[in-house]
C-alpha cells in the first residue's frame, strides 16, 4: 500500500477494506473526488474527510482474484 492514509486504516482497522468502484455502470471513471456522482456520494455510509480537495487526476485500482493454485486472475485493470 503506497498510500500511508491508507496502510494506517488498514492497520487500526486489523482487517481488509474492500469497496466498489467509485462510479455507476457504464460510466466513466471519476479521477478524483470532484468527479464522484452526487448519486454514489448520497448513497453510502461515510465519506474520509482526507484529499477531497486534491486535484490530481489518479487512475483506478486494479482488482485481482487470488485462485487456490496460488495464480492471480485480474479482474479489473
């Protein structure tokens, strides 16, 4: 985890942090906060007070599968 925000919730948290993409079907990809649908920010539970003003445009996370062989299956890149 690059991001030190991140590895300390993970860390207090003692347990993975695992969330849906951050956009509706079909749509693109917010690339920061600003481009976040008010629909998604309306619908959740709790939105961290941490980088809502930060401009830079970022790409999405890749999701990856671990499968019981000990392969990786990319999900989302």
């Amino acid at each position: 985890v690059k991001e030190i925000f991140c590895k300390q919730l993970i860390k207090q948290f003692r347990k993975p942090i695992v969330s849906t993409s951050a956009n509706i079907s079909n749509t693109s990809t917010p690339k920061n906060f600003d481009e976040i649908p008010e629909q998604i920010k309306q619908g959740v539970d709790y939105i961290v007070k941490y980088r809502r003003e930060d401009k830079t445009k970022h790409q999405p996370s890749s999701v990856v599968k671990f499968n019981k062989d000990g392969s990786i299956t990319v999900l989302r890149d």
